[in-house]
C-alpha cells in the first residue's frame, strides 16, 4: 500500500489513464473509468492534465442514442520521437509517434574515409530525419556501443574512439534545441526484450550480448538496474586470472573478459569447424553467467551473439549446472533477434519526457 505519497500516486494514476488511451482510443472519460478500474473524477482530473500537458488529444464525440455525445480522447501522433540505433558501422533510424508506432525507418552507412566526423554524420543524419516530421520532436534518442554516464558523458566506446569521454547527449540537446536521450546498447535491448517477451512471467533478467563486443543489461524486480553512474552489467570488465598487473589492464575500453571472448571469435572465424576452439568459447561465456548470476540471482539469463543458437544451450547448461543450488539454478534463452532495442529505446525516450514533464509542471510541447 502506497501512504503518505500524493504526488506518486497522481503520477502512477496519469500513467494508466494516459496508457490506456493509447491502447484503446478514441475512448470516453466513462469507458477509461471502466476500463481502468479508477474512479471517474480521478479519470477526468488525468484526462484534463494530459490534454494540457499534449500527450492526448480531443477526437470527437461518440456514443448511441439521443442527448450529448461523450467527448473522445485519442494520443495527439502530430508528436514525434527520432532514434538512431548504432549498428556495427552505422545507425538504424526510426521516426517514432508517442505510441511507439514507427512511422519511418531506414539504415544510414558512415563512411570512414569521408571527411565528416563520426558525430556530424549523426548531426546529418538527425537533420534529415526532422525534415520528414510533420509536427513536432518531442525527443531524439541514441544508442551507443559504450558505457554512458548519468551526465550524458560516453566511456568506454573503442568502436568510436573520438566519443570517448564526450558527452555527445549535451552536444546533441545544444545544437537540436529538444530533449536528448544517450544510451548503451546492451541495455537498451535488454529493457526491449524484457517489456516484449517476459514482464508477464519474470522479475529478475541478465541479457548478455557478445558479437563484436561483450556487454550485459541487468532488470531486477522488473526494472532495469543501472548501478553506479550507469556502469552495472559491463560484464566485459569482468577477470579470471589470478593476479592483477599491468599485462591484464583494460585496453582501448575492454577489459580482460572481453578481450578474451574477442579474441576466440576471432580464431573460430578463422576455423569455424574446430570443436576446441568452440567449446573454449562457450566455457569462457559459462564463466561469465556464473559470475553475474551468483551476484544478481537471476530467474533468466538470455544470450546473444556470435555461433550461438539453441544447440548449444544444452552444453552451456551442463557447465554451470554444478555452480547452483536447483532451486536458484537460472533459466537459459538464446536471442537471434536485436529488433528489441527499438522497443527498448521508444519505452526510455517516453519514460524519460515523463518524468521530466513531471518536474516541469508542464510538457510544454505544443
């Protein structure tokens, strides 16, 4: 029972009601009552903060038989999100209506040997995409290969070593004037793949991804874990051998772990039929799922990467078998599909404009 916190409860009841309305509109302030279980003055007081705030809008009127038709409310679409989504030499671009539907999509190549830098190709990239959008931007949401401060500040980042230590969310927010969302990757396909495919069943997900890097998002009690100034789940940071020296420091943003696993991807791609070589990377991948699980006790730990599908999970299983108690043992799932970062980046580009709409007072969007 929620006691003593007005305000979060206003702010939880606005988030039903304004869900709702994307969900099932055109709807009536009654049919929101009805479907949400609130009572109808507090529907009406949400519904009044959310037209003036701009996240809905009125849409006539409906209902049957005589007298004054009940005035319909559905989400105002003319509000638009931008994202860019980084893909091993370049960005997948989305424009994304407030309900999370994707209005325009396409794939922007960088070209090395061009003289633009690696953030004005962003820049160009941001700029033709805003041309296409009929209303307004209400945010621009990135997603990066590295680990990103609380201030917007990028580490970490050896795919695109002039971002490191830029804080590329301020630059981006200072030239477009609208709210800048930066993000890593990893985590951003692990609250995706989470929202999509488990909320219903669990609570508690490590999502591992090692192709051209090694990286883990972590959801505990249903909510993505950032840890301090956003470093929790750079699993790759993570050390097996025994002494800590100078020949084991992380180098160019990678640590020993994902050097490692780098590495033997590198000597299968050479020899993709050797059985040692695999069965060095799949130990070196149960290393890793034992060290976070024993830590975060997850009830699933979802895997994506390099020669990886569902055979293999039989072998991986047997090898952390003997690190759990049965009771605590997680569940394994292998993930051959990266669309949910999409997902993942729509729900934080709309759970960050909230909250900052919340401290406002006012979305001021209109």
């Amino acid at each position: 029972m929620l006691v003593g916190k007005p305000q979060l409860l206003k702010n939880l009841n606005s988030d039903i009601v304004r869900d709702f309305i994307y969900r099932e509109g055109p709807v009536s302030k009654p049919e929101i009552a009805e479907g949400t279980a609130l009572s109808l003055p507090t529907v009406k007081k949400r519904v009044d903060l959310l037209l003036r705030e701009g996240w809905i809008k009125e849409t006539g009127r409906g209902g049957e038989g005589v007298g004054r038709k009940a005035i319909l409310y559905e989400a105002d679409r003319s509000h638009n999100m931008i994202l860019l989504l980084y893909e091993r030499g370049g960005f997948g671009a989305y424009l994304v209506d407030l309900t999370g539907t994707i209005c325009c999509e396409r794939r922007y190549e960088y070209d090395k040997s061009g003289a633009d830098s690696y953030l004005e190709f962003v820049c160009a990239c941001i700029r033709e995409l805003m041309s296409q959008v009929t209303g307004t931007v209400l945010s621009i949401g990135v997603t990066v290969p590295g680990v990103v401060r609380s201030s917007g500040l990028v580490k970490h980042i050896p795919e695109i070593p002039e971002w490191e230590k830029y804080n590329l969310q301020e630059e981006l927010q200072r030239r477009f004037g609208v709210d800048v969302l930066v993000e890593n990757d990893t985590r951003m396909m692990t609250l995706g793949y989470y929202e999509t495919r488990l909320r219903d069943e669990y609570s508690d997900l490590v999502y591992i991804f090692a192709k051209n890097a090694l990286s883990a998002g972590i959801v505990i009690g249903g909510r993505l874990h950032r840890g301090l100034e956003n470093f929790a789940g750079e699993l790759g940071f993570l050390i097996f051998h025994e002494k800590l020296n100078s020949s084991n420091e992380p180098v160019n943003g990678r640590g020993d772990f994902e050097t490692s696993v780098m590495e033997i991807q590198r000597l299968i791609g050479e020899k993709p039929h050797d059985r040692e070589l695999l069965e060095r990377y799949y130990d070196l991948l149960a290393k890793g799922i034992v060290s976070v699980s024993c830590v975060t006790a997850p009830q699933i730990v979802v895997i994506q990467g390099k020669y990886l599908d569902e055979s293999v999970l039989d072998y991986i299983r047997e090898r952390i078998r003997p690190y759990f108690p049965k009771d605590v043992m997680p569940e394994l799932r292998i993930d051959e599909d990266a669309s949910c970062c999409v997902e993942g980046m729509i729900q934080e580009c709309v759970r960050h404009s909230i909250e900052k709409s919340a401290k406002l007072g006012d979305l001021s969007i209109r």
